[in-house]
C-alpha cells in the first residue's frame, strides 16, 4: 500500500526538487539565510541590552541564550547540528523572534518618566496673530556640566520684529559628529535657540546606538543662547561654529512656527529620538525642505558635522563668502570662553561672523 503525503511533506520535496533541478540557487538563497539570520541575531541582542528592564548580569544571560539560538539556527541551515538538533532550532528561533517582536511592539513612548533637569519641561506656546508667548524657555545658568541653576521661563516675542537666523553647530565627537541648533534674533536683540534633543532620564547618558532603540524620547527645547550655546562651550567643552542663515522675512518667520508646531505635536503624542531619521539635524532638513521641496537627500544629512558643507551648496548661508572663510570666521568658541558673568554673550560670540551687522 502506498504510503501518502501530506500537503507540507509535498511542499517540502517539491522545494528540495526545486534546489537540485536548479542547484546555483542553493548557495545565493543560504547566503541569504545566513545574512538575515545574522542580521536578526544582532538586532535581537541589541534590542535586549537595551530594553530589558532588567539587571546588567541579567540580560547578559539572556543575551547569551538569544545568541546560542542564533548560533544554532545558523548550524542547522549550514548542516553542522548532528541529526535530532538542527530539525528544531530554526523554528525555536523563529518562535523566540516573533516573541521579541511582540514585545519590542510593546514599548512605546512616554512623558510620565523622571526625566534630567534640562529636559523636564516641554514647551508650550500660543500664537496671536504676531504675538507668541512661550511657556518653559530655558535660562539656566551653568558653571559646569553638573553644576547650574534652574530657571524657567515665559517669554513673549513679536514676529513682525524676526529679523534673523543662525545655524550653530556644536561639535562633540570629531569632526564629523555634530549637534543642530537653529537660533533667532529679533529687532530688540533678543535672541532664542531651538534645539531637539534626546530627553534623557535622570541618570541617563546619550547613546548614539541606544538611539536605534528606542533609548530616548525627543524633546524641542526653546532656550536662551547664554544658556544652550554656553553650556556647549564652556561647560562641556566642545567646539562650536556659528554661520548665518541666507533666509528672506517670510522665511525666517515660517520656520519659527515651524518648531513650534513640532514642539506642539511631540507635546501631544510623544516620540523616541532615533540616531538617523529623528534628530537634531532632520527637524532643520526637514523645515528647510519645507520651504523649498526641491532639496536633495545627501550623506550630509547623516554625517551632521558637515552639515554647514551642505547648506553653503544649496544657498543656505550668507552670500559672498568662501565657505573656508565662513567657517573660520564663525569658529565662536574662543569668544565664548573669553566672556565674563554680565558680557553680552550673544554679541560676543558674533564678532567678525559674516552677514551679521546687528
């Protein structure tokens, strides 16, 4: 009496038929297996570390045990497991896969967290016409990186007074590694600089590959340049180049509103910082490209220290001028450590600077 199939054993031979009538597949298709499966292993990895909520010791143990999986699911495809082994490992994984990713699904963002000083309140604004008001500018005073005084406040600006816009690029980890700020400057002298950042949990420090998972929400933080751009230079001690924006009045004026309204949105529906498409260097693309939609994606974008580079290309910096010469002439760091309590820090850091006459 024959012996029957059934519909997966038919499907099974017909795929291994498949492989010997047509053999140059088997190699491309393991080479696949074996990539995507490496591929999964490190994520899955990563993943753990940094989102297990769980002691250190803990999670490498857990780690260890995703990795022999891994390791043996990579056997069995490449027929190294002895018989009895290599049949169930490639489903223990999957199945362990699948329950990962139920749970990294699981994870979402939040504004309930004991989040560090500098981040703790969100802006808020309201605009009347002209006429906004800010809720949680910042205006801390710093002596050192751990060393400040807080101090919130509610300011009120007049946008027919807009008169300019900066890009400062605050350099932390060589030189192709940089932090975004965009600041403002108004008829009156005032000045206020919009930054995103991670919003780090008190106790936090900022990872450049936990921010691939899930590490860190985002946060606009509106503050004064005495403030963001000081802390920059003289408390934490990096470089910080300053160049002035080649923007016309109704320009400057929609990407203001345009932080603004992304401040409003993250207010409502909170979001995790990631490393390459949400950070301090996308938001300023991003509005850029709002005002002119025909700007290109570029390595630059991801490579932030040479983001100056790429907005001098595309007409973003003011006219006239060598980008060298900008670049040097805008190098404020000397200027701001040079300043004193009371000095007029925004004027300071602006000296020689092309473009800027106020």
């Amino acid at each position: 009496m024959p012996v029957s199939h059934t519909y997966s054993d038919s499907l099974h031979m017909a795929a291994l038929t498949s492989l010997d009538t047509l053999p140059w597949l088997r190699w491309p298709l393991l080479l696949v297996a074996l990539l995507l499966l490496l591929v999964l292993g490190i994520w899955g990895g990563l993943a753990l570390w940094y989102q297990l909520p769980s002691p250190s010791w803990l999670r490498v143990v857990v780690i260890g045990a995703w990795s022999v999986l891994g390791l043996a699911a990579l056997g069995a495809l490449c027929d190294w497991l002895p018989s009895g082994v290599g049949e169930w490992t490639p489903a223990a994984f999957v199945l362990c896969l699948v329950t990962l990713l139920a749970w990294w699904t699981s994870i979402v963002p939040s504004h309930q967290r004991v989040w560090a000083d500098d981040v703790a309140q969100m802006l808020e604004s309201r605009v009347e016409g002209d006429q906004v008001t800010l809720t949680n500018v910042r205006n801390f005073t710093w002596r050192g990186e751990d060393d400040y005084d807080i101090n919130w406040e509610t300011r009120h600006y007049d946008l027919s007074q807009l008169r300019s816009a900066d890009l400062v690029l605050s350099y932390w980890m060589g030189p192709a590694i940089a932090h975004t700020l965009v600041s403002f400057g108004f008829a009156d002298g005032r000045r206020l600089v919009f930054s995103l950042e991670i919003r780090k949990e008190k106790g936090e420090a900022f990872s450049a590959i936990g921010g691939f998972f899930r590490q860190f929400e985002t946060v606009i933080v509106a503050a004064d340049e005495s403030d963001i751009i000081r802390t920059r230079t003289n408390a934490r001690g990096e470089d910080v180049y300053l160049y002035r924006l080649n923007l016309k009045p109704e320009q400057l004026r929609a990407v203001f509103l345009g932080y603004l309204d992304r401040a409003a949105e993250l207010h409502g529906h909170p979001r995790f910082y990631n490393t390459l498409t949400s950070n301090c260097t996308t938001i300023v693309f991003e509005l850029a490209r709002s005002l002119s939609p025909t700007l290109p994606l570029d390595y630059r974008l991801l490579a932030s220290g040479y983001f100056a580079n790429y907005a001098f290309d595309h007409g973003g910096l003011v006219p006239g001028h060598g980008f060298a010469e900008l670049k040097q002439a805008g190098h404020i760091t000397a200027r701001a450590l040079a300043t004193k309590p009371g000095d007029d820090f925004a004027s300071a850091i602006r000296v020689s600077v092309p473009g800027i006459s106020d």
